[in-house]
C-alpha cells in the first residue's frame, strides 16, 4: 500500500486541504490498521459516505445512473454485474430501482442505463410503473440534457416480448433524449446478450464520462477473494427435508407441502419473495427423445465451454418440457413439415400450438433425422421455476417451504409431467440435495405498518405467500386485520392448509375468511364470485388503508381486476375510467400487489 507521505495534489482528484486532513487521520496508524483502512474505503466506494453529525450537505457528484425495473431479479443481477464492472473500470455509477426515487429525477440525470423486464402480457414490472407512467404522460418534461441506452429482457414465447424495453426506448428518444447504444432486447437465455451489451457499455461509456483516478484505492481488489453471492448463476445447495401431499388421494390435483434446508447465514428471504429451483429433467424423457430421433446418448456435445454427452445435456442442461416458439420454427425448417411452416407465419397459433406440446410431441408428430450438434443448437437453456415461499423465515429460521402442484396431464397419446414439479414431487427423495436461490419479490411484500389491514386473495397454490405473511405477522406482534379469499377446486379435497389458517383465525391473526370452491356446487364459483358479494366490505377495508394482495395464475388475475373494477362502478359509482385510474393509484402506492404467472 503506498504510504500516506507520498500522496499529492497531483497524483489523485484532492484537493491539498483534503490531504492534509486524509494524513492527519492515517498518521501513526500500523501496516496492519493501513490495510483495513484499506478495505474500509474500498467498500465505501461501493455505496454512500456517511456524512459527519453536524456537516453542511455535499453538492450532488455527476454520475452515471444506472436503473433497474425488475419483477423476478433478474434484471437486478443485470444492473448490479455491469455496475460492479463498471466501478471496477473506475466509472462513477450508482444502482438502484426505478422505484427507489420520484421519477422527476430523471430530468436531472444527464447519463442514464435503463436495465428492465417485461412482466405479464407487456406490462412493466411494478417497480418501474411510476417511471414507465411519468415519462408517457402527456406533460412529461423534454429530456434533450440526458445521454441514456435500454437493455430488456424478456421471453420471446409471449406476443409483447420485451414490449416495457421497447417503450422506455422510443419515449425517451421522443422526449429529446440522446440513444448512445441501439435497444438490446435479451430473451430467456440471456447472459451472452447481456455480457456483449455489457461490454459496448462500458466502452461508450469511457469515451463519456471519465473514470476515476484509482491510484488511492483499488476497487476491485477490495472484493478479491470474498465468495459470490448466492443467485441465480451461483446457487445455493439445499436439502429436502419433508414432501408431503396436502390434497387428497382423490383431488384433481395433487399438490405437495415441501421443505427445504438452508443455512440462514448463506441465504435468507422475506414473506413474498420466490425461490428458484434448478431441476433435472425426467431420464425417461430424455430416453424417449433419443429413441425417437435415433441417437446415441453417449455421443459428445459442447455446450458453452465445455463437452458433456448428449444425454446428459438433455437431462442437466436443456429444456424438454416447455416448448418455445422458436423451436418449432426451427423444426418445421428442418421437418419441411406444410403444416409447421404455416403456423411459423401466425405468431398466435403458433404460441398456442407450443404451449400445447413438449418437445417429444413435435416430434413425434414430424419425424425428421437430425445429428446431435443439430438437436443441442435448437434447444433452449434450461431455465429454473420460480416458486412462492410458504414460510417465514421468522418462524422457520433454517428452513424455507413450498406449495407445488405436480403437473400431470395426458395429450397427444401420451402421459405428461412437468419438468420442475415432476422433479420435485416424483424424483427427489428426503436428503436429497437441490440447487436454489432466492427471486427477490420486492412489490409482493407486507407493508412496513403492522397495524395496516391486508386484503389477501389467492386461488390454487397462489395462497402459498399468504401463509408466509401470517407467520410472519404473529413473529413481530403486529396488529393489523387480514382477510383471506381463497378459492381451489374442492372444499374437502383441495382446502390447502386448512390448519394453518383455523390456527391464525384461532390466534386472532385472521380476522375474515372468504372461500370460494368452484367445484362444489351447482355454478361454478371463484375468488371474484367472492369479492363481488362481499363488495361493500371491501370498499370498507380498502378506505381504512387495507393492502391488496393477489396471487395465482394471471387469468385468475385478470378476472379480480374485472371484479373489482365492477365492485368500485357499481358500490362506489365511479365511471369506468375513474375505477381504473383508483386502481392505477393503488397501484402506486404500493397498496395493490400483483404476483401472477402462466
């Protein structure tokens, strides 16, 4: 480390009072206390310096922003790795969320990098609506001071692919802004994308902004040698402890309580948050896919850096199971196959074909001879499945739990099992070992205000998190009332964690339960069934600060939306637009919490 003394004005950006004070602090320190010193400054470089008790405010550094709107993290690690590199490249970057200030800031920025995901049927995450909004607003400022470039991510499957990065893009041309990279939208597999895009970052940027004279403090020495955090590229290993059916021998579906092991010092969560699960897929399918096209398993096969069998691949590496688009373009090219090349024209059917199939069907349904390094080059990356976490940590300090329901299914002429809940309800045993991270939820948690009233509604495996928000409520004491609309198939087949909740209602933390069991009667009848009779009520609970909550699949979604559109028209009389626009604000202020999936 270079010695304090041989520090001046000219080797660094500080001025000679500045230096005068840096020597009077480290003078008569020891080598030893030098070096953490060291490591001190190099991590405050990585975040705010606190401010002495009593100074007058520092005048705000001219940076480059980069913001992150992300729905499941993923886009979160996008902003994070480049800020990392950039900071190491000795660039003046800071990370945060769209959401983490009002979006009015933005006509202050002059250097901007947009890094967000596109949720749902094209809406933004929700931690970027308040930006998405401002800037497509009609009065929204001019916008010709900021320099500013977008990536996107998103799945190519859906018909609004990266649609939110497409919108940031061309508002903010029109607003005046100045693009300095072309619109990078990534689709599922996207680290290559997102590592080019990185690195044409970085270098524009350097010709932009000038880096930061490192001489003092080596950025990226400070990290040296400190473990990865757990993610997505670098995940956790967990053991099963329980899997246990929680839906009779007799329910349509059969749904599994599971839990995990996990060492509360490497991984936690909050209530609301997911956990990603790397699975393997079924050797038996894999088998299938081999018999049917002819090939051997052993054959050798590269993969990124590396050379594995072919059998292998399909099983550790490759998606068997969801069937992209994209693959049955590139089989109906190869199968010449009149029917394929046909749907290949019409994006909607050919969606809905390949959501209908798994790979094996389309090809079984159009045989055609390919090698190895063929089949590998067409199939997708293996992608993990997102679940809702069932407990509080609070509770369960080193376990976490889940709510899976095994897809099991007969089309096209033969027996179906999903990829993930397959593995996870048929192929792993007790003591068995997974690898998982944690999918930061950040719009699905509770409300800082214990005292605040919580509106909970889920159909399915979507009460999942409710369970998690409850155990954590009666953890801290709070106070707050909570309803659960809860909707599923059978009353006396399907009532999942039926325990959990007279417990809670028995302890006083459940104070209204609304159930909704479209197979019991005459008419079918669901959550928003539901939410329709009991509309006064609601109106009552959402005027005394109640948080709205809905998690299940996005129909079901879309149909509460509907219901409560329809409870505010006709309980509240607002017009339409006006219903809309109270929803919208809701939304806003983080009081109406959305987590919904295929």
């Amino acid at each position: 480390m270079m010695a304090p003394t041989q520090l001046t004005a000219a080797s660094g950006p500080l001025d000679d009072r500045q230096l005068d004070t840096l020597h009077a602090a480290l003078r008569g320190l020891s080598s030893t206390q030098l070096a953490w010193a060291s490591g001190y400054l190099a991590g405050l470089c990585q975040g705010e310096i606190p401010a002495a008790p009593g100074a007058p405010e520092a005048p705000p550094v001219a940076a480059i922003s980069l913001l992150y709107g992300s729905q499941t993290g993923n886009a979160k690690a996008v902003a994070q790795r480049l800020g990392e590199r950039a900071l190491a490249e000795g660039l003046e970057v800071r990370v945060r969320s769209m959401d983490d200030s009002g979006p009015r800031r933005l006509g202050k920025e002059r250097l901007a990098l947009f890094v967000v995901s596109t949720h749902g049927e094209g809406e933004p995450p929700d931690s970027a609506r308040a930006l998405h909004a401002f800037i497509h607003d009609q009065h929204a400022p001019r916008l010709e001071q900021l320099s500013y470039a977008v990536l996107g991510l998103g799945d190519s499957s859906y018909e609004h692919f990266c649609r939110t990065a497409v919108e940031f893009d061309r508002r903010l041309a029109e607003l005046g802004a100045r693009r300095i990279l072309p619109l990078q939208c990534c689709d599922l597999d996207y680290a290559a994308e997102t590592e080019r895009w990185s690195a044409d970052v970085i270098e524009r940027l350097a010709q932009l902004a000038p880096a930061r004279p490192r001489n003092l403090v080596a950025i990226a020495g400070g990290r040296a040698g400190q473990p990865r955090a757990v993610g997505k590229d670098t995940p956790y290993t967990a053991t099963l402890l329980e899997n246990r059916r929680i839906t009779t021998r007799d329910a349509v579906a059969d749904v599994r309580h599971l839990a995990l092991s996990l060492d509360p010092s490497v991984l936690s969560y909050r209530p609301g948050d997911a956990l990603g699960v790397w699975f393997r897929n079924d050797p038996a399918l894999a088998e299938a896919v081999l018999e049917r096209l002819g090939l051997d398993g052993e054959t050798p096969v590269r993969l990124g850096e590396g050379e594995l069998g072919l059998r292998q691949a399909l099983i550790e590496r490759l998606e068997l199971t969801q069937l992209h688009p994209a693959i049955v373009r590139g089989w109906a090219e190869l199968a010449q196959a009149s029917d394929l090349l046909k749907l290949a024209d019409n994006p909607a059917a050919l969606r809905t074909y390949a959501s209908a199939r798994q790979l094996i069907d389309l090809i079984a349904a159009h045989p055609v001879r390919v090698d190895a390094e063929t089949l590998v080059g067409l199939l997708r990356p293996l992608q993990p499945r997102l679940y809702s976490i069932a407990s509080s940590q609070a509770e369960t300090e080193d376990e976490v739990h889940l709510t899976v329901s095994v897809l099991r299914y007969q089309a096209h002429g033969r027996d179906h099992l999903g990829g993930a809940s397959g593995f996870l309800g048929e192929r792993i045993g007790e003591r068995d070992s997974l690898p998982v991270y944690i999918a930061e939820n950040t719009s699905f948690h509770l409300p800082r205000d214990g005292n605040a009233p919580l509106i909970l509604i889920g159909a399915g495996t979507g009460v999942a998190p409710y369970r998690a928000f409850l155990q954590q409520r009666a953890a801290n004491g709070d106070r707050g009332r909570a309803w659960l609309v809860l909707g599923n198939r059978h009353f006396h087949r399907d009532f999942l964690y039926q325990l959990d909740w007279q417990a809670q209602r028995k302890a006083g933390l459940l104070h209204r339960v609304s159930l909704a069991f479209s197979r019991d009667g005459a008419e079918k009848r669901y959550v928003q069934h539901a939410l329709r009779e009991e509309g006064r009520e609601l109106l009552r609970w959402i005027e005394d600060g109640a948080h709205l909550y809905v998690c299940g699949a996005t129909a079901m979604g879309q149909a509460v939306h509907g219901a409560l559109l329809d409870i505010l028209t006709s309980e509240a009389g607002q017009a339409p637009e006006a219903a809309e626009q109270f929803l919208d604000t809701l939304r806003r202020e983080a009081r109406y919490h959305r987590d919904l999936y295929a």
